[in-house]
C-alpha cells in the first residue's frame, strides 16, 4: 500500500439525505484544516450535488439496488474503492454494508475507524420515563471525532456559511420580485410523527401570503405535490417546487432564500448546507439528540416543553403528552411569533 505524500481517505455515508448533507458541512471544513489529503466521499448517487463545490474531494456512487447489490454487489464495490489505494477509512455510517465494507479494508491493512452513535445517550433521552434530558454530542462533532481518530483532527465553526448559486433559468421567474422576502418551507418528513398538521401550516403560510411574502414549497412525492399545489392555487404568493426541479437545482434555490421553516427533516439539513437559516418545528423528536442543523441556532427550534418528549430520535413514533400528539401542543400563533422575530 502506498501512502504517499498525499494520501487518500475513504469515508462511508449511505443515507439518509439530511445525514448525508451534515457529512458534506463537515467536509467542507476538513479539506481547508487538511489540503495534503484526497477525499473519496462514498454515497448514494442521488446526493452527489451536496459534495460538488469540495475541492480535492472524488464523489463515488454507490449503487445498492444494482451493480453494488448483495454480497456481490459489496465485493465489487470494495475492488472498485481499492482502486484508489486509500491510507484510511472513516465509516460515518456504522450499518451492516459500511461495516463488511471497513472489515475487508481492515483485512489488508487500512487504518478504519467508525462512528460511535451513542445508543446508550438516545435510549435515555427517549425512555417514556425517568429521562435524562441533556444534549447529546452533535452529529457534525461525531462525524469529526471519526476523523480525530484516524489523526486529523479539526475545530468545528458551526456556523452558517452561505454558499449563494446562480438560480436556474426555469426559477428566475420565482424571483422575478426583486424587493419581496423569500421564504422557503419544507412542511414534509419521511416519518408521519414529524409533520406538523398540515392545517396549522396552512394557517401559517396564510400569514406568510398576506404579509406579500413569497413562499417556495419544497420536498415530498405525488400525494405532497397535490397538497402544494393546492396551496398554489389557493394564495397569490405561493409556489411548489415538488416534482418541477432536480435536487442540485434545488439547493441553488434554497441558497437564494431569505429563511426556511422546516420539520426536523431533510429540508433543514439542505438549508444548512446552503448558509441559510433556518426555523425548525420539532414534536416527537428533539435537537437534544444532536441533529439540529449545521450551523443553526437552538433559539431558532419551535417547540414545546413536555415530559413525554422526546419520543423517538428519528420520528418514528408518535409522541403522545396527556392525550394530544406533541405536534398538536405548537400553535400556529406560536410559529407565526417565530417569523415575526426573524422579522417576517
């Protein structure tokens, strides 16, 4: 194995989408503490675009439901990531295939170090009784002890840095209003636990809409498409962006924002990525666990004290306090007061 002067460092994330942007902030930061190294950043495809701006970062594409599916499919990947003759191995993810991927690494000498996510800390912040409610350590720090430990060290900013893109041609009409606000919301999350009622967030785009506010509707599939586009029709400055835009037109977009008000889903994490920030809403979950966004502010969290909460760390589970879901504690007054002091 050759390591040269100017080793390279493989690192492991395969999902989600919002712990994949997280990666890509880090990241951003690394390569300026440690310019001797190359980074092959290891994911999914689809997420290449948060990475495409790192300089000396190779983005490889894994491709789990085809060429790299099964145990096969691992092997071959492994032969295709050898290629690069790598010194090191940080596995960000610490699932089932970045683990038989770092073991066979292991085996012929690689120096792997892997991520400590703290299952003890999350049960305890999660338990329905007898929590422990301290913040756990941020994932962006967990992600830089990984690398600590394969000796390159670094001091997280954790701060926003706008990374302002040219829009794309098919969005220069959403912006055609050069002296209006620009508010993005991402009012949709994979787990059902995390979306705030989507009549409440109607009451708030409603206010967005009569303060002459342009609102950018962002993330979700044919059934949330439906829904945004209803709020299209129903208010004069509101605009869907499901469906119509690829996801590195997507973050151009949200780098020209003013503000986004998100679930704790993958549209805080985009933002994040994107220097812009962010007011988030948080119900059965909490940014105790450490996934707040990049570079984002706990002021900046909308929630509601309650004993049973949080509940879950990813969402998952609903969160019920005396009887009402922990969604249904937020009023929309209350999100409303949160755009007001952003002086919306």
């Amino acid at each position: 194995m050759d390591r040269g002067s100017n080793p390279t460092l493989l690192v492991f994330r395969f999902s989600a989408m919002g712990d994949v942007a997280m990666v890509a902030s880090v990241l951003r930061e690394f390569v300026e503490y440690h310019p001797q190294l190359t980074v092959v950043m290891v994911s999914r495809a689809f997420f290449q675009p948060f990475f495409a701006d790192i300089p000396r970062l190779v983005f490889h594409p894994c491709r789990f439901d085809g060429t790299h599916r099964g145990f096969g499919g691992l092997r071959r990947l492994f032969i295709e990531l050898k290629r690069y003759k790598p010194a090191f191995v940080a596995d960000l993810h610490h699932n089932i295939r970045s683990r038989l991927l770092a073991f066979s690494f292991r085996l012929i000498g690689i120096t792997v170090r892997h991520l400590d996510k703290d299952r003890t800390g999350r049960k305890a912040l999660t338990r329905p009784r007898h929590k422990i409610m301290k913040p756990l350590r941020p994932m962006p720090e967990r992600y830089a002890d990984v690398l600590a430990k394969l000796g390159f060290p670094m001091a997280l900013r954790h701060a926003l840095r706008p990374h302002r893109q040219s829009l794309p041609e098919t969005a220069k009409r959403l912006f055609a209003d050069g002296g209006a606000t620009y508010v993005g919301i991402a009012p949709f999350a994979q787990h059902q636990p995390k979306v705030y009622p989507l009549n409440r967030m109607e009451a708030v785009i409603a206010y967005l809409d009569k303060k002459g506010h342009h609102v950018l509707v962002f993330g979700g599939g044919p059934d949330e498409q439906r829904l945004a586009e209803a709020w299209q029709r129903a208010f004069d400055n509101v605009h869907s962006l499901i469906g119509h835009f690829s996801l590195a037109d997507e973050l151009a977009i949200i780098s020209n924002l003013d503000l986004m008000l998100s679930m704790d889903s993958a549209g805080m994490h985009l933002a994040s990525l994107m220097g812009i920030r962010v007011l988030s809403i948080w119900g059965p979950t909490h940014p105790y666990a450490g996934f707040l966004g990049y570079g984002q502010h706990p002021e900046d969290c909308i929630q509601v004290d309650h004993p049973a909460r949080p509940s879950s760390i990813y969402g998952n589970k609903p969160c019920s306090c005396d009887g009402k879901d922990s969604m249904e504690l937020i009023e929309p007054e209350l999100v409303i007061a949160k755009l007001q002091e952003a002086g919306l």
